[in-house]
C-alpha cells in the first residue's frame, strides 16, 4: 500500500526546504549577513532552552526557574572539553588549569582527525549528562514541592551552581570569576557538509523533534494530566513522582545542551552570563509564545531575539527628527519597550502568540477563512 | 455473605482536633453494591481519601483484596493530641501512594468532578489507560509501540461508545454538560481497569431523569466490568434501589448497618438526618 | 580570629539582618494574603535606593527621607493595582509570571533611567556618625538597624492585633473566599499590605544601603530572593518568623564572609532554603495546611 502524503506535510517540507536553502544562502553571504546569522543562531539556541522549559512549565504544569543553572553546566563541560589544548594555558593565566584537565585534554588532543570532530558533540552530550544527572538528584528533593515553592527552589539551585562556578575554591576548573574564553565555534557536521553555521539549527531542530514526539506520547499526555490536575492525574494511577522526575529530567537536559551550544556561540562565559535574569529571559519567550505550545516558544525565541537585538536597536541610539532631538532614545529604551511590551502579554493578551496551540497549515487557513466576515 | 474485597479495620482519621472518621470497620463484598451515606461533613469523603490513600490513616488499616495497602497508629505530635476511639496496639506502617492504589485494582471519581479540563474527552479517557502502560519513555517517544498505543486508542474508543460519549470524543471535557461530565469521570475511572470503584456522590446536582438514569448505569457497568461498587450518595431513592447494604456515618463513627429495608427503619439514622438533638 | 573581630562582624551581620528582616515582612505579608511569591519587592528595595539619592540631592534629609518613603509606598500600591489585581482569578502561575515582569521591567527602567554603573548613595550624617565601645567600633546606622527593625515589628503586630483593619488582613490570609462572602474589601487590604511591604522595603533600603554606599538596577534582586528566604524559614505568613529569618541569614552570610566563603553566602541562603523545604516545608513558626480533596 503506498500512503499519500498529504498538503499539509508538503507545506511543511517546502517550508523545511526554503529554510535550508536560505541558510546555506547566509553561509556563502556570511561576510555580510553578520547580523541576521547572529540573530537566527542566537534564536535557535533560546529555542531549544523555551522549549524545554515549555515541557517543565507548560506541559507538566512544574513552575521550574532553574533553567539558567542546567545551562551553566552544559555551557561549562563544553567549553572546558573544547578549548584547544594551545589556548589552555592562555585562559587559565591566573591560577593555572588543573592537572587532570590537563591531562584529559593532552589525550584527547593525540586523539585520530575523525575522534577530534565528533568531540564537541560528545562535549554537549556529556555536559547535558551531568545536568541530567544533577537534575535527578535535585528533583528526588524538590519535585514534592507545591508550585511556588518549587520556583523558589530551584531558582535557588541555579544560583548555586552559579556561585560554585565563580567561587575561587573551583578556580582551576572553572577559572572562577575570569570565566571561560576562546571557546571554537560550532563545529561542522558530516564532514563539513554541513557548515559549522547551520549545526545549531540541526541541533536545535533534532533535540526539539525529541521533545515533540515526547508530548505526544503516552508519556506527554500523562505530563499534561500532572498539568491539569494532579490529585486525579495521581487518582488515575499516574506517579507523579516517576513523571515529574522524567521531565525534569528531561527538561534539564536539553537545557544543558542549549547551554553548551551558548558557550560556542558566545566563545567566552562567565558565572554572570547564567544568573537569574536569563531564566527570567527565557521565561518570556516561553510567555510570550503561549505556555504550553512549543511552536510557539520556538517561533517566540526567534521574534523576541530579533526584536531585542535587531529591530529595536534604534531605540537606544540618539535619533533626530527634523533636527529636534527625541529625547527619550538612549541606551536602555529597547529594554523598557520590551518591558513594557511584555507586561501587555501577560496582562491583556495572556494567552500569548498561540496560546496552547500549535501552529498547523490548516489553523492558517482556517484563521484566515475566519477573519472574513 | 461473599468474601471482602476491601476491609476497613478501626480506620481512623484525625485533622488536629477533629476526628473526621472514627473507627470505621467496614466490609465491601466482591461483587456488590455497598453505599455510604450520612449527613454533610460526617466524614464520608475523607473515608474515600483515607481508602484511596490521598490521606494517611491516623489510625487502623485498609486491607484490599488480602493486602494491606495502608496501615498506621498515632505517632509523634499526633499521640498526643489523638483522640480517636481505638488504639491500635500495632505499630506497623504501611504507605501506598494513590497511584499504586489505583494500579493495584481501586479507582475513584471525586465529589468536585475532577476532570483535565483543558484535554478533550477522549484524552481524559486515554491518560487513564496510561498507568499500564509496558513501554518505555523512550519506546514510546520514538513510536516503537505502535501496537500497544493502538490498543489503548481502541480500548478507550469502545469505552466511550459504552458509556455514551463517543459523539462527544473530540469536544472539550469541560465543554460537556455536568450529566456527561459526571459519567466521563466514571468512563475515566474505569479505563484504568478496576475491580473496585469508588464512586463520591454520582449523582450530586442532576435531576431525578437523570439520577434514575445513573442508577441503571451503575448497575449496568458493573455487570459488564464484573465490578465492586462502593459509593457515597445522597440521593436516597438511589442508594435505596441498588446498594446491596449501606453503611451510615455521624459525625465520623459508624451508627448503623444494614440492608435498605433496615436503614429506612432505624431511629438513629432518622435522628442523624433530622438532626434530632439526643440530649 | 580575636573575639573582638568575631563581635565586630556580630554586630554587621545583626545590622544587616535587621534590614533583610524590613524586607522579608513584605514578602512574607503580601504571601500571606496572595500567595504570591512578589519577585517585585526586591526590586521595590532598589527603587526606594535611587528615590533617596534624588532626593537627598535636592532636599534636606529629613524631607528626603520622608519623600523616599511615600513614594516607595505609593509605588507598592500602583504596582499591585496595575500588574497583580487584573490577575486575581486568573492560575497562580499567571500572577507569579506578571511578578517577575515587574522585576523585569523595574531592572530595565532603572537602567535607561539611572544607567548600570553604581551610583554613589549619599551619607546621612547622623547615621554615619562612629561610636567605640572598647575596641568595638560601629556607625550609628549598624545600632539604629536591629532597634529600629524591633520597634517597627512590634508596633506592626500591634496593629495587626489590634486594629480592624488588621484584623481583616489576618481574616483574608487565613481564608481569602470567606473573608470576600464575609464583606471584607479584599482589594483595600490587599493595598494595605503592599502599602505596609513597600514602607518596611523604603525603611530597610535606607538602612542597607547606608552601609553598602552604592545601589545599581540589580541591587534588589539577590537581597530580594535571600528575603524571601528567610520568610520561608520563619514560616511564611508569620511575621516574627519573617524577622527571626532575616536575622539568622544577615548572621550567618555575614560569618561566611569573614570566613572568606563569600561566593558560597548566597548558595548557603538557597540550600537553607531547600533543606527547610524538605525539612520543614511550614518553617520555624508556620501552621500546618492540607490541601483537601
Ligand atoms: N484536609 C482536611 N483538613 C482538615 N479538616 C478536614 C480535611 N478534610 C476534611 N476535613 C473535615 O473532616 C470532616 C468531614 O469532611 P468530609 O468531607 O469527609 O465530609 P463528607 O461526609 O464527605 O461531607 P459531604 O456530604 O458534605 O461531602 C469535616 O468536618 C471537614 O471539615
Ligand atoms: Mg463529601
């Protein structure tokens, strides 16, 4: 039996289709798209962070802000097992890299070509490893807490793990307050067939798949019962233990991986890139979005990147109208129209882009069909 | 009389001062109806919350089907200030959390409908079917149970044409009329395969069309599922009609047992009702 | 360490934790009322510091003060009027999201307003006037802060214990439908208690920064979050918890410090407050609820 793809697949592919082929159109114009590939990397990697805080918060109901911690621990393995082993030294100038990292890395260095190119993605799996195990410790204590405590607690690990980061007692691992620099870029796919500039869309675009195919299941409905209401959901049989451990879980680990992928976009971290404010960032991609659609958060993720570090830059330069000063543009205004843009979401339009929905081509037409009167 | 399948044994449940069940002993024939009633706040839904293990017992056991699935005596803070009938020489404990209650064979519908309101009516039915669910998070993300996933789509299906719900599979549960909604929660306690349902007052706020209705469809699933019934009510004509025996509580303690016929003819049960003052 | 360093650093840290205690009472009474965890109120402390550099910059300070503390009260009251009243019916998790907006947009404001780089907070002489006992040496500020925070408590129980409208705001923290079905004007405690938080928040501002010397638009956030700390650890709701709670932590924060752990002070608040949870979810003082079925 041959199955008949349908429309709405076929949009999708072409959509799918036109995406690549216009990042491979930046690749060969990266000299002079500097700021739309910025932007759109930028955007895929909070992509990746909304969504999976999308599965803690909107889809398993778990009012979690630990999201800038998880990142931190994937940021920081990556970017300690990434730097070329020439440049070790140079970064750790202070108080010197300690031994067995040393060690590790003068291995990996002897490692054949192909082991070297696999590396970084084997950085971001452990990294993402370490803070799902982190995480599973973590939610044993503190998934039993009610909705606001457990916002509280875990904002609370994520500033811990952040003041372990900069503390002077982890000074040679994590070069303390200086943080981490010389980090490489994304590292090229399928030997170079894919361009180091289009990794973090693959990985963003495989790890959200994951999540997709997740909320989907049997599994993901059962998250979304939690969600509901979790004296029935419980009275259905469902642990609530076992589900709220599996996505937070989950949810940290590919917090981690985002956060690696951070590392290398951003090519030097430190303690301060992780604390509070980017949970709080990530938190309004993830509202303005719609809790609860991961289309939404993904599409919300490149918007809000967009908006805040493109489309409303002018706002912060001084601008002339007619040869009058407008006085309120100055470094600083794009963030209190943000602010203030965001306060409207949450205060008027509270179900964000799409609510709980997610987009579809026939939500498209259906909507626009609607609008006629 | 047939062998029990839940058993009470001085099952007692204290909030601070207030002991909202009182050494209940009761016994729930395999295969019949068994009613609990009794005037607002005598402690009937705690009794379900205590059974279901919502709530840990003060005090005594709950025994389902030769197992104790929940046990305790007053301990620490709570000796002191216990002031229940019985006290337990024992001193074992047992803890089973709801959801292993409810994977062991028990399943409940609740006074306040509960359901997931936001997911559709078929949703609420399938999350249900979860709880047995063999496959693994990772199997089942990545579809390896196609077959399995099938089942429960289907199983839930013919429930739904069961119960009458199937035309409405794909609205909103919330969206339902409260009649429907009433019988979804049971549709969705029963999805979960149970031998025993626990059912807090069914037929809360429908007519007496629609009580009647309930009736038949009570007794109707639980031929068709092999059922044990034990279930809180208000609704006298209700109870009278199809429960087996009724037990009545006051103000937490057990004032009478019996068949129907029995119940309507006890003084103390009359007085508890009328709220005749006995002093 | 000589006895009189560790009394010396006593002393800093009982100051310090007299002005979280300022701060945990607001989190710990608008919890109370809303269960709202008001991220806000961190950021309310940062305002009332720039309010007070403005006006001391024109006025004097007694004039100065009492401006710092109005406006910060008015501010409390607009923000709950503007972001947290349209939300009262709507899921816990909306509300808390709309807290964290106002942080969000209180950081973001005073950064375009006042720019990130410190800016100087002013000396009020007399508070920083030096006093020596023995080899113990400390500003007048570091003694006034624990009196001045037990005397404000305890003229802030005596009116909630003995005038009516304390009396309603302990009736809707205990039961806010009731408390509505009895007739109670919610909407006017509400704006007591934010108007109550935010005037401890101005008081403690003043205290706090008085010995830090500078504030930023991040100034509030951490001391907010160690706040809201140590009212979950006296016990949320409960107002001496609250205060015993800031005291404990300023103590404790300020020991680490000496003890050269500073990095690890604020991961020390946060496992406090996880351990706690775990421990003893209600706090030191808090009553026990159970949610009903
Ligand atoms: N979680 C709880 N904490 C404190 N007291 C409780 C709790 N749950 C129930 N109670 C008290 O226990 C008593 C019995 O309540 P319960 O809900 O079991 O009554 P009920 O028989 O189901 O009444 P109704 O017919 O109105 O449903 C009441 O006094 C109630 O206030
Ligand atoms: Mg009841």
């Amino acid at each position: 039996m041959k199955k008949k793809i349908s429309k709405p697949t076929i949009y999708s592919l072409g959509a799918l289709a036109l995406f690549v082929a216009f990042l491979y159109w930046l690749d060969a114009n990266r000299l002079t798209q500097g700021m739309v590939i910025s932007v759109l990397q930028k955007g895929a990697i909070l992509a990746l962070v909304a969504t999976s805080m999308n599965l803690l918060n909107g889809f398993t109901g778990l009012f979690s802000l630990g999201q800038a911690g998880f990142m931190s621990i994937g940021a920081y393995t990556t970017a300690i097992l990434i730097i070329p082993v020439k440049n070790l030294d140079g970064v750790y100038y202070m108080n010197g890299v300690h031994p067995a990292i040393k060690a590790l890395r003068v291995v990996m260095a002897q490692a054949p070509p192909f082991m070297q190119t696999i590396f970084p993605f084997v950085a971001l799996l452990l990294g993402a490893t370490i803070a799902a195990l982190v995480a599973l410790v973590v939610g044993l204590a503190v998934l039993r807490l009610k909705s606001d405590y457990l916002a509280i607690a875990t904002l609370g690990l994520s500033e811990i793990v952040r003041s372990i980061f900069s503390s002077p007692q982890f000074d040679q691992i994590t070069n303390g307050s200086y943080g981490l620099n010389k980090i490489p870029n994304f590292p090229p796919m399928f030997f170079g067939l894919i361009p180091s500039l289009i990794t973090p869309f693959i990985i963003t675009g495989v790890c959200v798949a994951f999540i997709v195919l997740l909320i989907n299941s049997s599994y993901g409905r059962a998250f979304k019962a939690i969600r509901e209401d979790e004296i029935a959901a419980e009275a259905m049989g469902i642990s609530l233990y076992k589900h709220k451990e599996m996505s937070f879980v989950i949810s940290s680990f590919f917090s981690a991986i985002a956060g690696g992928m951070l590392a290398m976009y951003m090519r030097s971290i430190e303690a301060k890139t992780f604390s509070i404010t980017l949970t709080y960032d990530i938190l309004l991609i993830v509202v303005i979005g719609g809790i609860g659609s991961v289309t939404g958060s993904v599409v919300s993720a490149f918007l809000v990147t967009a908006a805040k570090e493109w489309w409303l830059r002018f706002f912060d330069q001084p601008l002339s109208l007619f040869g009058f000063e407008v006085p309120l543009f100055r470094t600083g205004f794009r963030m209190v129209i943000f602010s203030i843009l965001l306060m409207i979401v949450v205060l008027i339009y509270r179900k964000g882009l799409f609510g709980t929905n997610e987009f579809s081509w026939t939500w498209l037409t259906s909507k626009k069909a609607r609008r006629k009167p | 009389m047939r062998e029990a399948l839940l058993l009470t044994e001085h099952l007692t449940m204290q909030f601070g001062g207030v002991v909202a069940v009182d050494d209940l002993n009761i016994k729930i024939p395999t295969g019949e109806i068994t009613a609990l009633i009794g005037p607002n706040g005598a402690g009937k839904t705690t009794a379900f919350n205590v059974i279901t293990g919502g709530y840990q017992p003060t005090c005594g056991r709950v025994i389902f089907d030769g197992q104790i699935i929940a046990e305790n005596h007053p301990r620490s803070k709570m000796k002191k200030i216990y002031s229940g009938t019985y006290t337990e020489p024992s001193t074992q404990t047992v803890v089973h959390t709801p959801d292993q209650i409810t994977r062991l064979g028990m399943a409940r519908t609740f006074q306040n409908i509960r359901l997931f309101k936001d997911l559709s009516v078929f949703e609420n039915v399938l999350i249900a079917k979860h709880c047995h669910i063999k496959a693994s998070l990772f199997g089942s993300t990545f579809r390896l149970n196609r077959a399995e996933e099938r089942a429960m789509r289907a199983e839930s299906e013919a429930l739904l044409d069961r119960v009458g719900l199937l035309s409405s599979a794909n609205e909103k549960s919330s969206s339902l009329p409260y009649g429907k909604q009433r019988r979804l929660e049971i549709a969705r306690a029963l999805a979960t395969g149970p031998r025993l349902l626990l059912l807090d007052e069914p037929a809360a706020g429908m007519n007496p069309k629609e009580t009647d209705e309930l009736s038949a469809f009570i007794v109707e699933i639980k031929e068709a599922f092999g059922l044990t019934i034990f279930l809180i009510e208000h609704h006298m004509n209700l109870v009278m009609d199809i429960s087996d025996s009724i037990y009545v509580l006051d103000y937490g303690k057990t004032i009478a047992y019996g068949t129907p016929a029995e119940i309507q003819n006890n003084e103390r049960v009359i007085q508890a009702y009328l709220g005749v003052d006995e002093s | 360490m000589s006895m009189t360093t560790i009394l010396q650093h006593c002393l800093t840290g009982i100051s310090l934790g007299g002005a979280y205690a300022l701060i945990a009472i607001g989190y710990t009474l608008v919890y109370g009322i809303l269960r709202l965890i008001n991220f806000a109120h961190g950021d309310i402390f940062m305002m009332a510091g720039y309010f007070m550099i403005f006006s001391l910059a024109s006025f004097p300070w007694p004039a100065a003060i009492l401006i710092t503390l109005v406006v910060t009260t008015v501010m409390g009251i607009a923000i709950e009027r503007i972001a947290y009243k349209p939300l009262r019916e709507a899921p816990r998790m909306s509300i808390m999201i709309s807290a964290i907006g106002v942080s969000y947009l209180l950081q973001n404001l005073s950064t375009y307003l006042f720019t990130a780089i410190p800016r100087g907070y002013p000396e009020i002489p007399f508070l920083k006037r030096i006093f020596r006992v023995g080899d113990l040496s400390a500003s007048f500020v570091t003694v006034l802060t624990p009196l001045l925070t037990i005397v404000l408590v305890v003229i802030l129980m005596t009116l909630i214990g003995r005038t009516k409208t304390g009396m309603a705001m302990r009736a809707v923290s205990k039961d806010f439908e009731t408390a509505k079905l009895m007739g109670i004007n919610i909407n006017a405690i509400v704006s007591v208690t934010f108007a109550i938080g935010s005037f401890l928040a101005a008081v403690g501002s003043i205290l706090y920064f008085t010995d830090r010397m500078s504030v930023t638009p991040f100034s509030g956030t951490l001391p907010g979050l160690k706040c809201f700390v140590a009212a979950v650890f006296g016990g949320i709701g409960n107002i001496p918890g609250a205060v015993v709670g800031g005291f404990f932590i300023g103590i404790v924060e300020t020991l680490l410090v000496a003890l050269g752990y500073s990095t690890f002070s604020d991961a020390f608040t946060f496992l406090l407050l996880i351990v706690m949870l775990l421990v003893k979810p209600t706090g030191l003082f808090g009553e026990k609820s159970v949610e009903k079925v």
